[in-house]
C-alpha cells in the first residue's frame, strides 16, 4: 500500500496516509474525508561516493559494517 499526502480541505491540515484506495484517507483531525491529494516526490536513496568518504566523527567507532573507515584499516 502506497503512503499519500493530503490536505484537509475542511480544516486544512496536512497530512501523511497509508491506503489502499483514495477513499479510505481520513483527516484525523476532524474525521472528514474531503481531502486533496497532494503532490509528493518519492524519497531517493542517498548513495556515498568514492570521492566523498565517511563523514562521521573520526574520534567515534565506525558507523557500520560498511563503513569506508574500516577499510582504511
């Protein structure tokens, strides 16, 4: 089910929901189903570059299995 935007158009608050159908979105405000969908960008993964490296505090552990300051080691 996909996750969708939406702004109540009674007491115009904005608003995220999990549906399977448009009709099933409720304002949980004030429980009305006069809504406008909204126009949302899907979000993107964000990809570390081998010129860009691990940006996390060097006096720290490492960040994760992945992380580039391991294979500094």
């Amino acid at each position: 089910m996909p996750i969708y935007e939406y702004s109540c158009r009674k007491c115009e608050h904005v608003f995220e929901a999990l549906v399977d159908d448009d009709n099933s979105a409720v304002c949980p405000e004030c429980a009305t189903k006069d809504l406008e969908r909204l126009l949302s960008l899907p979000g993107r993964p964000v990809v570390a570059s081998a010129t860009n490296g691990c940006k996390a505090d060097p006096s720290m552990p490492p960040c994760g299995s992945m992380c580039r300051r391991l294979a500094a080691q």
